[in-house]
C-alpha cells in the first residue's frame, strides 16, 4: 500500500506511480478525511488562539492551512524573521492533534517590497503599475521578488521541516498573476527564444507579414500591452503560455527551496478549477497532492453540475489520485456583487460531493471570520457571532460526517467517459475576432458534462493527446486547437469501438493559432466522415433542424441550433439531422459515421438542450455505459432532477441538490455511512440531504 506520504519522497516534477488505495481509509494525507480551512492567527490578539484550537476540537478539525498572508508579520522590516509567533501557534495546534498544511507567505508580499524594489510591482497591460494595499501585488518575472520570496521560504522550511504538526506545504496563494512590464518582456522573450529558436521561425509562426508586425531580433518583441487594434492571436496565445509557465517558476522555485531545505512532507499549491490564467495540465507534475479552491455561485442553476465537472477535471489533474478540497466557503462569500450565500445544507451537500469525487479533505476559507480587511463579510466556520450559531453547529455536524467517511478515503472513481479539455485550446479559441463571441469552450463543456451529470455518469477531464485506452466513449465539446498527436488518439479510440464526438469548431486551428487549410475538420475528416467550408454566426431566431426518419434512437420533439453553425456535407457518415432553414438549409447539422463497432459522431453546429442530450445518451448507451447504479445509460431516463450519484471504490454517494423529494431504485439494501441506517431498495431523499451507502454495517 503507497501512501500520501510516500509521494512526498518522489523528485519534484516527476509524476509519481499511481497507486489504488483500497478500502483502507488511509487518504491524502493520513488517516481518513481531512476537515478544516486557513487559520491566521497572526489577525488575531494571542488571547483568542486557545479558543480556536478548543473550537477546532469541538469541530472534528484535522488540518488547518497557516500563513497564507503573513508575509509581514515574519518579516516587518527587511531580512527580518519573527517566527516566535508561528512556533507557539504550530505547537498549540500539534498538542490538540490538529495538522498543519504550512504556507509560503509570498502571495502578499509586505509594502516595504515595493517602496524599496518597485520593479517587484506589477504592470497591467495599459502599464499601469499596480500598487501595494492589498494583495498579488508582484510580478512574477521579477528577480527581486522572486529572490526574497525564495529566501522566505528556506528560512521557514529550515525552521519547520522536521515539527510534527506539519503534514502539507502550500506555496503562495492561487497562483493567476500577469505582468506586462518590462522585466516580463525580457522573461518572454526569453521564453520565446527557446520555443522557437530564431526570430524567422517567431515571424513564420506568428504570421507576422500581416500588419506589417515581422520582427528583426527577439529583443522587438513585447507582451501584448495595449495597442491601438487587435493583437496577434498568436502572440497573445504564446503569452498566456509564458505567463502561466513562468507563474510555475515561481512555484518550482519555492518548492525546490522547501525540499533542498529537508522537507519531506507532500508540497502543493491551490488550484482555481478552470482559471483561465494558468495551464493546470502542466502544473499537475509539479505537485504532490492536488489542492483546489472552489466557489460555486448558490445563484446558477447549474452549480452541482459545474462543480462535479471541476472535481472531475481535479481528480483528473492527479491522474485520478485523491485531491484536497482546499477553500469553499460555508456561507456567503464577499467578492461577488450580490452575495447569495448557501446553507450550511448545501455546504455540506458540496462537500460530499467533492468526496465522492475524490477529494481526500474538505477545507474551508476560512476558519474565523475577520473582524477588519476586505474580507470581512465573508462567511467562515466560526462567524462573528460566535459559536453559538447555525453555521457553527452546521461546521460540527459535516466534522462529525467526514469522519465517518474514514472508509472511503484512498479510493478511486472509475470513469469510463473522457471529455478533451486543453487550456491553450481555450485561450485561442476565446480571443476576439472570431465568427461568434457567443461560443464559449467553457459553456460547451459544461453543457455536455451536464447530460452526464444527468445519468449519473462520472468523466475524467483528459488532455488532448493523451492516451484514450480504457474511454469507451469520448467527448470533444470544442477542441479549437487540435495537434495531430490528439486527432491520432481519436482515431484510435474509434477503432478500439468506442464511441466519440466532436462538437462544432473544434479542429479549426494548429498550436500557434494558425487557421489548418483545407475542408475542415482537417485533421480528422476521414475520421468523421463529413467536411466543411464555411463556419458561420446563425441568427438571434434558433434554426430549426429535421430529424432524419432513419435515426433509430431521435428524440422527439422539435430541435434547432443557434449560436455557430457549419456549411458541410457528407463525404460518407448517416445524415442524422439537416438544417431546415437559412443560409445551410439542408446541409448536415449531426452525422454518425461508424467504424465497426465505433463511431465517429459530428455536430455541425451548437445544438438545442435535447438534441445534444440524445446525441451523447445515445452514444453512451451505444458504448454500454452504466450510471453509478449499475444500469446502463438508456436514451431519455435521466435521474430525478438534481440528484447526482457518485460511486468512489465501496461507496455510492446520493445527493440531492433538487428542490423534489428524489425517488429512486437501489441496486441492494444499503447502509447510510454517516447514521449506519439500514436503507431499502426503493428509497426517497429529501432536498438538500445526501446518503453516502455501503455494504454492510460498519459498526
Ligand atoms: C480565495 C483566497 C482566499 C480568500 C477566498 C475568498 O480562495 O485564496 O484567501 O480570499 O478566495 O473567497
């Protein structure tokens, strides 16, 4: 059995073996399911520490995050170490059995940084330096800061490399910083240098002989400030790809540090879900334990179906190893416009959700809440109020759940479904000037992951170009960019039998943004068996679609499309439905083209809700995919609204995020985990609870 600990002794940056941990309870970082969130007690007067750490008891907290921001009070003045805070802090939390998850401070560094280095402060691209006063003012490509950040955290890791309370290092704080100043110019020309070689291969792959933009030398080249027009969508992309490579910089060099000071504990840092500024595919290596931070809006109908597909694509990142939920909020939080907040109920109902997802550890942000700074409306376990509150209790009650959830911790979903997800697809795909605006990868896949989430069918978020064996089904909701390495495993997973689809625009461009010529999609025509000439917007008005009377599985009911339609024709696959109105009248709009027992479908534009939903439920069941209960996925028989079903190795988790009473069919007589209740075949779940079921009693 390989435990979280042992990863810990891997070389930083290799992925290491993966492991199944069965039925052992033995999770991310220990024993069981970690429960806690930020704890600073550097906020607050000495005097309140011994009444968290007692609270923190009551509440059946295990692991607390530290220093997220308390560069200035370690070091108020330059050089300057205070840890004697820190210490007594550590030691208090280690003798109530609670662990630490340790930060690096360096995500807020102290206003005598920048009074001393202003170069140390960030530029925005209308180069505006950013000022001190509140937090992320750095810049990553800075020498300066960089060096000081780095000498923080050997002083912190010499001192707390080998105290017991330390479990986990969090480097820095949800890493996403821009810089387009001039010390991020020479970072990036840099960068560029190694990527292409000389300035002729930047100019080709760039297309630069259009505006009259061809550079003599590396040292013309800028990051994308402001200009009077659009930028170069291949610059701009070639940007975001040095900016979150040289975050990672940052990130590698603090974790280097930690380990080359004697630490041994897991490092990690926490992620954003799909944050737009960095590429979590080529950070996955860097960590030793995937760590998210997730904030669902309690006001978007689709919050649960969002979320799962961000602990889908977390427990992914990880190559499906356990991950840790590292901040949610208990409430409200502050930052939106108009902070709905969600009940203790749904906090809970989130927090198993990402259990059953794979998350080894619940985390909130944060532990009290504050009393001054801009944070203080937002929710935390321990409110203003005291402990004598709802939410205090509603803390108690999810510790005491997660505790009874020891059995799960370790395990692993298994997914039979892959659905391609690649960041600098997204980033080129979203710049403007572009057909529609309206078309957004991201919409794209929650959409798709929706009809999932429906059926009770779990994902792996998978990398494009990354092995495909063991998907029986694949999804591309909108590759823009696609290499041939991706559109080679594509083909393969087809002739293997399963069962993928391509939604529409994908294909479209190669890895520096470059329109591939020929009829599209260029890369896997022979694989889909249609093509095309002509993306193009479609009318405010739905464009109605003809359902062919072939098409064995058709949903009924009438279907359009809208948003980005395709002028194709069919160069061999069944025409399953064709546009019946407009500028592609009675051109292909969804097309099947089997392989064997594969198939290749296509969608030539953005489909109404159920016509997509009967396309990907009839590839599902085509493929023999079975929901979380155990029968296979059958066209139009989705789950109660707002139940999801979730099974992780022994366990199937039931949540009901619907506002109905949720009827259903359980494969066995179960028993609940959390009450030990025995639970009948034929059972109903009440709005807002969640069942997390086993076999067998387990006291
Ligand atoms: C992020 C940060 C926290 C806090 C929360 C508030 O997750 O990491 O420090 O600001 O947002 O929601």
């Amino acid at each position: 059995m390989k435990r979280f600990d042992d990863v810990a002794e891997r070389v930083p940056g290799q992925t290491p073996e993966t492991s199944r941990l069965s039925g052992t309870g033995s999770g991310t970082l220990g024993d069981g399911i970690c429960f806690g969130g930020d704890y600073n007690p550097e906020q607050w007067p000495r005097e309140t520490w011994a009444e968290d750490v007692e609270l923190m008891v009551r509440a059946g907290v295990n692991l607390v995050t530290v220093g997220v921001f308390s560069w200035s009070t370690i070091e108020p003045s330059p050089g300057e170490r205070r840890f004697e805070w820190l210490d007594e802090v550590l030691d208090l939390l280690h003798g109530s059995g609670i662990a630490v998850d340790l930060a690096t401070p360096t995500a807020s560094p102290p206003p005598w940084l920048g009074i001393r280095y202003p170069e140390t402060l960030p530029v925005d691209r209308d180069g505006v330096r950013l000022a001190a006063g509140s937090r992320n003012h750095y810049s990553p490509a800075s020498v300066v800061y960089r060096e000081h950040a780095r000498a923080l955290a050997v002083d912190l890791a010499r001192r707390y490399a080998k105290h017991p309370a330390v479990r986990l290092w969090h480097v820095g704080n949800e890493y996403g910083e821009l810089d387009y100043g001039d010390e991020a110019a020479r970072e990036f020309r840099g960068w560029l240098q190694r990527r292409y070689g000389s300035i002729e291969e930047l100019n080709d792959a760039w297309g630069t002989a259009v505006w009259s933009q061809g550079y003599g030398s590396f040292d013309e080249v800028l990051p994308p400030r402001k200009a009077p027009y659009l930028i170069n969508p291949a610059q701009s992309l070639d940007f975001r790809r040095y900016s979150s490579d040289q975050l990672l910089t940052c990130f590698r060099e603090q974790r280097d540090a930690i380990r080359a000071a004697g630490a041994t504990q897991p490092i990690t840092t926490n992620f954003m879900g799909f944050f737009p500024p960095v590429d979590y595919w080529s950070w996955a290596g860097e960590v030793d334990v995937i760590a998210d931070d997730q904030y669902p809006d309690p006001a978007s109908p689709h919050a649960a179906s969002d979320t799962a597909l961000v602990q889908d694509l977390m427990r992914s990142l990880g190559d499906g190893r356990p991950w840790l939920l590292m901040e949610q909020a208990i409430g409200a939080v502050s930052w939106r416009k108009h902070n709905l907040p969600r009940s203790v109920d749904e906090a809970r109902l989130n927090s198993l959700q990402a259990v059953a997802r794979g998350a080894d550890g619940v985390c909130f942000f944060q532990w009290r809440q504050a009393r001054t700074g801009p944070e203080r409306f937002h929710s935390a376990l321990l409110p203003h109020a005291g402990a004598d509150t709802e939410v205090f209790r509603g803390a108690e009650r999810l510790g005491a759940d997660l505790k009874r959830l020891r059995p799960v911790a370790g395990e692993r979903v298994d997914a039979r479904v892959g659905i391609l997800f690649d960041w600098p697809s997204w980033w080129a795909a979203e710049e403007p000037a572009r057909p529609t605006e309206r078309h957004s990868t991201l919409e794209q896949l929650r959409r798709w992951y929706r009809v999932l989430w429906r059926h009770g069918v779990p994902a792996d978020v998978v990398r494009p170009g990354a092995d495909l064996r063991g998907y029986h089904v694949v999804l591309v909701p909108h590759s823009y960019l696609l290499e041939p390495r991706a559109a080679d495993r594509l083909r393969e997973a087809v002739s293997r039998s399963a069962q993928v689809v391509v939604g529409a625009f994908s294909g479209v461009a190669d890895a520096n943004a470059g329109i591939l010529q020929g009829r599209f999609p260029v890369l896997l025509r022979d694989l889909v068996g249609v093509s095309g000439e002509e993306w193009m917007a479609l009318p405010d008005e739905p464009t109605p679609l003809s359902l062919d009377a072939g098409w064995d599985a058709a949903p009924r009911g009438e279907h359009s499309a809208s948003v980005l339609g395709e002028r194709l024709r069919s160069d061999g696959a069944d025409v399953l439905a064709t546009f019946g109105d407009g500028p592609l009248a009675g051109h292909p709009a969804v097309t099947r083209n089997r392989h064997g027992a594969g198939a290749a479908w296509y969608l030539g534009a953005v489909v109404s809700d159920a016509l997509l939903a009967a396309v990907l439920e009839a590839a599902l069941h085509d493929a023999g995919i079975e929901n979380a209960l155990g029968g296979r996925v059958r066209p139009g028989k989705q789950l109660p609204d707002g139940l999801e079903v979730v099974r992780r190795g022994p366990a199937l988790f039931l949540l009901n995020h619907g506002r109905d009473t949720a009827e259903l069919e359980l494969p066995a007589t179960l028993h609940d985990l959390m009450t030990n209740e025995r639970i009948d075949r034929a059972t109903a779940l009440a709005p807002g609870t969640a069942l997390v079921l086993i076999e067998g009693r387990t006291t």
